[in-house]
C-alpha cells in the first residue's frame, strides 16, 4: 500500500502538478494529448514555456504550493487503475544516473553559533552570515564589514542575527543589534583590508544574553599567515538557495590580483549570502575565528577574508566591552 | 568600495560605531517571513582579473 502510494505520489508531483501550474501560468502551450503521427498512442506530452514557470513561481506561491501527495490522493479516490492484466510488459531497460556539478563547498549540520543576518541597507534588505564569539558582553557577532556599513556610507538598520538558521527556522530565536562597529576605514572608505564589523545585540525575550544560549568561539588577531582554514556561510545565490549551511577548507594564500588588500584566499565557491561567515583556524567550528568571508573574483573559486590584524582586534574588544 | 581608500589622520579613531535606536520589538515586527525570504544577499564580486604583465606577449 505504502509502495503504491509512493509511485503514484512521484508521478503525479512531476506530471499533474507542473502541468497544471504551467497552464495556470499561460505557460503552457496546450492540455497533455496524444501525439500525432507514428508517436506511441499511449504516451501523452505538452509543451511548456520554459520562461514562463520561471516567472510564475513567485516566493509567494512556492510557499503556498500544495503537496503532490494531495494529487495522488485524488487520483486513488478517482479509481483510475489499469488492470495489472492490461499492462504490458516490456523487456527490461535501464538508464544511468547523473549527477549535478559538484561544489567545493561541502553541506554542513547547523551549528549553533553560527546564523544569518538581515538587515537593511540603502532601503534594501539584505542577508548575510554571522558567528556569536566569546565576548566581555556575551553577546557579540562577528560578520563582513561590508554587512553593517555600506563602506563608505551609512550603517544598516534593521539588524537581526539568527543563529542555526535552518530553512527558515530559528530554533535560538531572533537577536536584535543595539550597536554596530567597524574600522574607520572601511566606514569611510571601504578599505577591503578590513571589511570586519560587530554587531552587540540586546538580551533575549527572558532577558538571556546570546552566547550563554547559543555559545560563542574564541577568536584570535595577529596570527601567522598560510594556515588551514575552515569558513562556513549560508550561500544563497545559485547554485546554492541560501537554506542551509556550507562549508569549505583549505590553506589560505595571499590575493595575488590585489595584494595590498593583504586578505587571504582559501578555494570556496560559495556565493553571495555567506558573507560575514566565520573562518576557524583548523578544519572544523570548534576552531578560533581568524578571519570572514569578505569577496571572490568573477570566475574564480576562490573566497577572501581580511588578515585580523591590530586594527580589527581593537574594534572587537570596543564592540566586546560595550 | 573605493580601490584607493584615503588614509586615516594620525588623531582619527580607528574604530567606528553606531548605537541603533530601534527597540526590539520594532525589528523583530519588521522581519516578516517574506522579507526574509525576499532578503538580498549582500556580497562583493570584484571583476575578473585580466592578465598580470608578465602573462602578456
């Protein structure tokens, strides 16, 4: 029973779904029919506009979609089925499957001290990522530069920090920021050697502060170069949907394109939305954040962060002591 | 962002900050589940960079 409902589920989530969302849209050239000529009588198709479903599914109606399983359900009510007399048998076939390409960046649990950030910006809304560190305050986050201060120009307002963020669920809830730090010059600037900002946010509903919920890693400035990195992100922009967390490792090397930016690289392909991400020295989160991630070059896998150095720690221990 | 940033004053301070009035309650109202979902990654792509002088002919 399960099995049958499972098959059936499968082939109506693919076929009456889409066909009926693509007509709805007008995207759609025709109802299913038989085709003409010497195809098979008993296979049907359509035609679809393949722009036309890429407009239709609005955020909106993707949330608001109904589950295939609801279709299938109708169908068996219906009592369509072919009689296993009537279904012929063919000799047996079978296709290879294919995979999409891989990414650098490999998927990751959430973790909880990690999360997105919102926030708005020049009338806009913007996401980034953030990390909770150990602070004097206990409720410091660290995040880009370039996800608190337009550098140069104005602050965000807005500021919410959602740790675990996981498709859409905040299981720490949501931290509002009190205050906003960066260094002068990316404030005034935006000087890409330190694109690092803190937010301080306010105590949660029952008055708890952030890292005694959710914890917080050390951090650590003035470290030597070329060491093994781990970053962690939530990459929204394709081929990544902004869900989830990512992560990628590697040894940092200096930015050969723009060296007097005296960032480093690690091989990352996550994309816009993981800025502000966290780097821990090492190969996994329990690590010491050293760095964020900043920028990338078009067409390369290759992600940047600024060296944490004198400048960027005494921007910390401001944000920290506030 | 600027490629060539000004260099601070010797006097200037090297950190910044901004103390946000909003209460909590105001930012939380304003992020509803379509904002977020609506939300803009906010990233930096600098171009692709051409050929360094000792690449070219």
């Amino acid at each position: 029973m399960t099995r049958t409902r499972s098959l059936a589920s499968g082939l109506l989530t693919f076929s009456a779904a889409t066909v009926l969302a693509l007509t709805s849209a007008g995207g759609a050239s025709a109802a299913p029919a038989p085709s003409g000529g010497n195809a098979d009588p008993s296979v049907a198709s359509v035609t679809v506009n393949a722009a036309g479903a890429a407009d239709y599914w609005t955020p909106e109606r993707m949330q608001s979609a109904v589950p295939g399983d609801t279709l299938a359900g109708k169908a068996l009510e219906r009592g369509n089925r072919s009689s296993p007399a009537v279904v012929e048998k063919g000799k047996p076939s079978s296709t290879k499957g294919t995979k999409g390409k891989p990414t650098i960046a490999q998927s990751e649990d959430p973790v909880s001290h990690i999360g997105k950030v919102f926030f708005t910006m020049g009338g806009a809304n913007y996401v980034c990522s953030g990390n909770a560190v150990t602070s004097a305050n206990g409720s410091t986050v660290a995040t880009a530069g370039h996800c608190v201060n337009e550098g140069p120009g104005a602050y965000a307002t807005n500021f919410v920090f959602v740790p675990a963020y996981d498709n859409g669920a905040a299981p720490y809830g949501k931290w509002t920021a009190k205050a906003l730090y960066a260094p002068t010059q990316w404030v005034s600037s935006g000087d890409m050697t330190y694109d690092t900002g803190f937010a301080v946010v306010n105590p949660d509903s029952n008055g708890d502060l952030l890292t005694d919920v959710v914890g917080g890693s050390g951090t650590a400035f003035n470290q030597a170069r070329g060491l093994t990195y781990t970053s962690y992100g939530y990459p929204q922009a394709a081929p990544f949907n902004g869900t989830s967390l990512w992560s990628c490792t590697g040894t940092a090397s200096a930015d050969p394109n723009n060296p007097q930016f005296g960032t480093q690289g690690i091989p990352c392909d996550m994309t816009g939305g993981s800025s502000g991400g966290p780097w821990f020295i090492g190969t996994d989160s329990d690590g010491v954040q050293n760095s964020i991630n900043s920028y990338g070059y078009k067409g390369s896998a290759v992600m940047y962060g600024p060296y944490w150095g004198r400048v960027i720690q005494d921007t910390f221990t401001r944000a920290a002591k506030s | 962002m600027q490629q060539n940033p000004k260099k601070p004053e010797p006097d200037e301070d090297p950190v910044s900050h901004v103390d946000l009035t909003q209460s909590p309650e105001e930012v939380l109202e304003y992020w509803t589940k379509e904002r977020m979902a609506e939300a803009k990654p906010r990233e930096i792509k600098l171009p692709e960079p051409g050929p360094r002088p000792a690449d070219q002919d």
